[in-house]
C-alpha cells in the first residue's frame, strides 16, 4: 500500500495540479488560488487518502518495532506488538479505518458502468443537501430541548448536565435507549412531556418531512439524472484517454483496420 498506492496517488494531484494550475483552472479562496479539481468529491476522497495513507506510514507500529523484541520478549522480524507499536496501535487502526472507507468511496466510480446506478449515485450526492437540512433541524431540536429540560431540575441522571442530556435524546432519537427507559421516564414525569414533543418533533415530523422531499426531488428529476449519468460515462472516457500512451493508441489503432475497406 504505502510504495504503490500512496507515490501513485501523490503523483495524480501533482499533475492534476500543475495542468490545472497552467491552464487557469483554479478556484479562488481567500488570497489563494487553488486547482480545480480538488474541489471535486472524488479529489477530495484521494487526497484524504493520500494524507492519511503518509500518516500511517509514519505511525506504523510494525516500522516502530523493526529490531525490538515484542511484549512476550520474543525476537520477531515482523511484529506489531512491541513496547513502541502498543504506542500508536489505537491511533494507526483509527486512520487505517479512515483510509478503508476512502477506498470503498473511490469505488463510486465504477457505478459508470451503468446509467442506472450512476443516475442513482448523482441523485444521491443532488439530495444531500436535503439530508444536511434534516441533520441542522435535528441538532437544533437537541440543543433546544436539551438546554429546556435541564432548566427543569430533574433528578433524572441522564439530564444533569446539557451534554448528557443531548447524549439521551440522541440516544431516544436513535432508538439507542435501554429497555428499562420507558419505566425510567415514567418515575420522573416532569421529564416525559418535552421528551414525547421531541420524540413527535423529531422522529415523527421530521423524518416524514425528509421522506416527502426525497421522494419528490428522486421523482422530479431521476429521468434527468439519466442524461448526466451518460455526461458522466462520457467525461470519465474522455479523462481516461490521456492516461493511454502514444504507442498503445497506435496499436489499437491499427488494430481497427480503418484504412481497409469493407
């Protein structure tokens, strides 16, 4: 992974880089001028990736350990169990889980294959915005109730402090809570009303609400999706052409026979 992969990723965003940065295309923030396609979804998943692929390298507990006996004091050559892996163990598998769900993300580009899924994967990323709304209404749900039912001096535990309150209703909102909860509630009554309007609030009226955009954003313009999703197979063609040396285009060239005639 780290002498194929990650030089490979390195040198795509170099040369991305420095053609986008010739021909102009860049993208103002700030006083700084950026390339292009770094504001892309894919970019930026492959530079994740790349970023985090230079951390692990930098944290792996197997480089950590060369030369050094692991925890049971056996001389192993390659081990990731010594007294300076254990160090970053935690750390190296947290990223390591960050750079698999880039790699299952890089596989979205493969959905060209078929209209159908490449019309559902652009939908998908057209309807995130609605899903962004739904996620800012629910926070402020939890802020707002959380902050309310602490204000009421409950002796319920989970509702001492704003955090843990947040962290209950989270937990109501996820269907996350024990079953001993409904019992729990019922002792503290001065509690159970704001919970039940949260719960109405949350669980009821908003995600219908989510349910009824969705349905008609999908409903509105899946047959338009289609017609991008054939755009996109086109411009991933296209872009794939310039990886293709000159010697290579030359044989499938000639491998047509255009020349002969039918």
């Amino acid at each position: 992974i780290y002498m194929v992969s990650w030089p490979s990723l390195a040198m795509d965003h170099v040369k991305r880089g420095r053609h986008d940065l010739r021909m102009q295309n860049v993208v103002s923030v700030g006083c700084f001028k950026l390339p292009a396609h770094l504001f892309e979804f894919n970019s930026i998943v492959s530079l994740s990736l790349c970023i985090i692929l230079f951390v692990m390298l930098t944290l792996c507990p197997i480089l950590h350990c060369l030369g050094k006996p692991n925890v049971e004091g056996e001389d192993i050559i390659f081990t990731e169990r010594c007294e300076d892996g254990d160090r970053y163990l935690s750390t190296y598998a947290f990223f390591s889980m960050c750079g698999m769900l880039c790699y299952w993300f890089l596989l979205a580009d493969l959905s060209v294959f078929s209209n159908r899924v490449s019309a559902f994967a652009i939908i998908f990323g057209h309807v995130t915005s609605e899903v962004g709304l739904f996620l800012v209404g629910v926070i402020f749900a939890l802020g707002a109730f959380a902050t309310a039912i602490v204000a009421l001096k409950s002796d319920h535990e989970g509702y001492a402090s704003i955090p843990l309150g947040a962290l209950s209703l989270m937990q109501v909102f996820l269907g996350m809570n024990s079953a001993d909860w409904s019992h729990e509630i019922e002792d503290h009554a001065v509690v159970f009303v704001p919970i039940s309007v949260f719960v109405f609030l949350s669980k009821i009226y908003m995600v219908n609400l989510l349910i009824a955009q969705l349905s008609c954003i999908y409903s509105a313009t899946f047959l338009d999706m289609l017609g991008w999703a054939r755009l996109k197979r086109g411009e991933v063609c296209v872009a794939s052409m310039g990886s293709v040396g000159a010697a290579r285009w030359q044989r499938f060239l000639a491998s047509l026979r255009l020349e002969e005639r039918v």
